[in-house]
C-alpha cells in the first residue's frame, strides 16, 4: 500500500518537473514548481526525514514559490 | 549477449536514418539517454534497502549517538542533538553561509543606491 | 501587489496560526522534529504572505528594514558569541555539557542548555533573513536610481 503511494507520488514528481520546464506561462510554471515542492516534502516524510520535510514545505514550496512570483511581478509574464 | 545488442542497436539506427529518415542526431541522443538510464537503474539495483538495520551507514557511529545522545546533550530529538551540539560547527558554517549568501543578494541589488 | 479580496483575507486570518506555529517549533527543536532552520523558515514565510499578499507598508508594519537587518545579524552574533561563552566556561568551542551549561532533565521544556540558545538564535536569523531577501527583492525603485525608503 505504501508502495503504491510512493510510486504514485514520484510519477506526480516527475509529471510536476517536465511540466515546469515544457510550460510557457510563467505563473503556471512557479505554481507547478510549488506542487514541485509540496510533493517532495511529502515524500521526505515517507522516507522518514519530518525535519526535512518541514523546510521543505515552507522553503520549497512557500517561500520559493512568493520570491518567483515578486520577480515575475516585477519582469514580464510571458516567457 | 552485448555483441547482439550493439549489433541489433546499430542495424536500428541504419535502419531509422536510411529507411525512415530520422535524423543521426535524435537517435544518437536517444541512444545516449538509454545508456544513462542503464546506468543509473543499474546503481539504484546496486544500492542497499531502505531502512534496513545492517546498512552500511548503520555502523557504530549513529548508534553511540542514539544511546549517549540524550543523557550528553540533555535533548531527546537526536537530530536537533547533533546538528546543535555534536556537529554545531557545522551548523554554524550552515549559517554563515546564509549571511554571505543574503550580503551579497543586498549588495547586488542595492548597488545603485550610493 | 494582489489586488485580490480572498488572498487578502485568507492570508490575514491564517498569518497568525502560521506565526505561531513558527515559533512552536522552534521553541520544542530539542524535543520534537524540527528546530532552527525549519522553524525560521515557516515564521519567515508568514511575514513574506502578509508583504506579498497586501503590499510592502502593510509588511514593514510588522517588521521594518532596520529591525530585519538587527535581528539577522544579531542571530549570528548571537550563535557566536553562545560558543565563545562556552570557551569562557572551560570547554570547548560551541561545548554544552562539557562546559557546564545546565542540561536539566531530558524531555522537559527547559533543557539541554545550549541547544536551545542555538536553536532561537538559529530561527530568528532564518526569519529574517528570509524577510529581508523578500523585501529587496520587492522594493519599487524611483526614477533617480534611489530605492524607496520603506520606513
């Protein structure tokens, strides 16, 4: 069962990957790299690292995420 | 068993440039791409299971950790017991890391202003 | 920056569990999963929500350019200075029981010694250092080449 939850979560992994860098809308990127993230953090806490999982959340999903939308605020939007 | 393989790759690759038409390029980054997948599935079939007790990274060192770790450092999170008290030189270059990092993103960024 | 009417209020109702929730964890770092670094960055992402959700005044109300700057570097100051305190104890660089910081009994609050100065130097310097990476990246600059002062 939890096999089948971790393979599910690593496709999603790899979906969430090639279709930030395929995407050409930049805010759809970064909210897929924020997906990005939220699904890597859950994956750290099934490898059992909730430390880890817990900056990742914040950090990779959260904070990355708010930094690339201030810089897409500031450039275009478009790629 | 690999002379059949190469040999098979080879006539595939005549056979997808001369009859089809593909382009050497695609099928030479094809064919590169297929040898790293070979090679990283065989190092992840090489690689010892998770979570098992007799891991090699499972040697006397994390077990002095989590036997003496709460009566050396008086915390019961063994994690935070190494990273703040056994190893908190590295925990300190962790940070100055971030100073330097954020200086230099301030500098960059507020140079025009002097 | 989003002129947007759910974002703003969603983010003002959840800011404050957020907040709190930063400082949970890195107050408990030497008793449950997490510590410094993790807290930092969830109470530094709270703020970064509120900045980026209403707009950079709204932000700076809660904690101002100067106040970020202090606190970052006093965060390293700090974790420097909790070792060479334990120099002048009689240990080593950065020693805890060693050089006799009053360890108290495993599994209470109010133990460990100097794991926990650490630990709260640690999240206050990831706090704001993160806060201040968001607010000069954000900063609107005039037309002289001057950025705008905030406060």
């Amino acid at each position: 069962m939890t096999d089948i939850l971790n393979i599910l979560l690593l496709l999603f992994l790899i979906v969430c990957a090639v279709g930030v860098a395929h995407i050409r809308d930049l805010l759809s990127a970064v909210i897929l790299f924020s997906a990005f993230g939220l699904i890597m953090a859950i994956i750290w806490q099934q490898l059992g690292a909730p430390d880890i999982a817990m900056v990742e959340a914040a950090l990779g999903t959260g904070v990355a995420a708010l930094l690339l939308i201030a810089a897409i605020s500031k450039t275009k939007r478009a790629e | 068993m690999s002379y059949i393989l190469i040999l098979f790759l080879v006539i595939l690759a005549i056979f997808l440039r001369f009859v089809i038409g593909v382009e050497l390029r695609s099928i030479l980054t094809i064919y590169l791409l297929g040898l790293i997948v070979y090679l990283f599935s065989f190092t992840v079939a090489e690689m010892p299971p998770f979570g098992r007790p007799d891991n090699p990274a499972f040697n006397e060192v994390p077990a002095r950790y989590l036997e003496a770790g709460p009566s050396e450092t008086g915390a019961i999170n063994i994690i935070s017991s190494v990273i703040t008290d056994y190893r908190a030189f590295d925990t300190l270059g962790e940070a100055t890391v971030l100073f330097v990092a954020i200086a230099a993103a301030v500098a960059t960024l507020k140079s025009h202003r002097y | 920056m989003l002129e947007d009417q759910i974002v703003r209020i969603t983010s003002r109702l959840v800011a404050p569990f957020i907040q709190v929730y930063g400082i949970y964890v890195i107050l408990h770092g030497h008793l449950s999963p997490g510590g410094g670094f993790s807290g930092g960055a969830i109470f530094g992402a709270s703020l970064v929500l509120i900045a980026l959700s209403f707009n950079l005044e709204a932000g700076v109300k809660q904690i101002s350019h100067q106040t970020a700057s202090v606190l970052e570097s006093g965060g390293a100051l700090g974790f420097t200075v909790t070792g060479l305190i334990a120099i002048a104890l009689g240990g080593n660089y950065l020693a805890n029981r060693a050089a006799g910081f009053p360890l108290g009994e495993a599994g209470q609050f109010f133990s460990s010694g100097a794991i926990m100065v650490i630990t709260v130097f640690v999240g206050i310097k990831v706090a704001s250092t993160i806060t201040t990476l968001f607010y000069n990246i954000i900063e609107k600059e005039t037309p002289h080449g001057n950025s705008k002062q905030a406060d």
